[in-house]
C-alpha cells in the first residue's frame, strides 16, 4: 500500500471514529450540551483535526442525520420485492417502524440533530446530500402510491397529500411508542403494529367512508 492511500484509508477511519465518538456522547447528552472539545477529548486528538473533516458540529450532526436517512432507505427499498401495492405498503410501514424501534438510541439521536443543527452552519455539499436524500425516500413513496393508483386501491386526493399524510400517521405512532405513552395498555408490539396497518389502510371506524361528506 503506497503512502497516498495509507493516509486516505487514515483519513476515513478517523472520520468514522469521529460520528461513532459524537454518535455515544448524543445518546447519553443531548447535543446541545455535548461540545467538539469533548469529542476531541474522548478520541485523544486536537479540535483542528476534527475541523478537518466537518466544518462545524452543525455539519457533524447533519451527517448523523443523513447517514440514518440512508439506512432507512435501505430498508424502505426492500418493499418493492413485493408484487402488489398492498404488501409494498405493509413492508415499508414495517420497514419503518424496525428501523425507528429497532435502534431506538440511534434513531433518537438522529431526530435529535435534524432538530438542533442550524442549516446556515452546514456545508454546501451536506446540504446537497440531504437535500438528494429526501428526494431520493420521496421518490420511493411515490412510487408505492403510483402502484396503488394503478391498481385502483387509493383515493383521487393526490399523491402528496396522501403520502404525507400516510407518513405522519406512522411517524406519530411510532413516536408513541418512544415517548412511553400507553406503555402499560400497549401489551404487544406484534398487535400494534398490525393496528397501524388496519387504520391506515382500512380507517378507524368500522363505517368506512361513510362519515365522508
């Protein structure tokens, strides 16, 4: 391995060291409170050399966010192994919610610096990537719905009202869950979520649309 490759490989596995150093001190601090310093500390190096890979803890934070929106992606792209608009809709809903409950520290952590990071402080090009991302997970919930459409399954209100609207639904009762509301009344994870399901894509009266006017 020549010179020039030894430090890129350096370089990277310090940056990774960086995100999972910032990535444990969020779980047991919120973010605010956790400065460069104490992660420049933790990992033995100098402030600068963090600066060497992100222009500011806003920049840091914006690339935990990210990294977990691709991580969710992942998992959200896996839907589309199913053949019909109804199991593509159920493995993406589950897809979700293991990928929020599954790691709840790290999704935590994530939501955590999506609300604190201050924009005007990230880069360009994070700014760029996040930007993609979103339309990149926007793309594959799009094209779940187009699938419904066509198979005459989804209502005529549009693609983005529903979809957001879909999406919301499931954040929220997946946020539920993470803030400990109903703990003593939820026994089953398994039949809550089979719950979700039955609302989302049934209604939560048993009249249907009838109350529609």
């Amino acid at each position: 391995m020549g010179v020039s490759e030894r430090k890129k490989r350096e370089f990277a596995q310090r940056e990774t060291d960086i995100l999972n150093c910032a990535i444990e001190l969020f779980r047991t601090k919120h973010p605010s409170l956790v400065k460069m310093d104490d992660i420049a500390k933790h990992l033995e190096i100098g402030r600068g050399t963090i600066y060497l890979h992100f222009k500011s803890k806003d920049d840091l934070m914006a690339r935990i966010q990210y990294e977990d929106y691709v991580r969710l992606r992942g998992r959200l792209e896996k839907a589309f192994e199913e053949k019909t608009a109804i199991e593509m809709s159920r493995r993406a809903i589950r897809a979700y919610i293991d990928h929020c409950l599954g790691d709840k520290h790290m999704y935590l952590v994530a939501k955590q610096c999506g609300v604190n990071l201050n924009i005007d402080n990230v880069s360009e090009d994070m700014r760029k990537m996040l930007t993609d991302e979103r339309t990149n997970r926007l793309s594959l919930l799009e094209k779940i719905y187009k699938q419904a459409k066509l198979e005459n399954l989804i209502n005529s209100r549009g693609t983005y009202p529903n979809v957001a609207v879909a999406w919301g639904m499931i954040r929220g009762a997946v946020e539920v869950i993470l803030d400990g509301h109903f703990q003593n009344e939820i026994k089953s994870e398994k039949a809550y979520l089979e719950t979700i399901e039955h609302v989302l894509f049934f209604g939560l009266f048993s009249g249907g649309n009838k109350g529609e006017t």
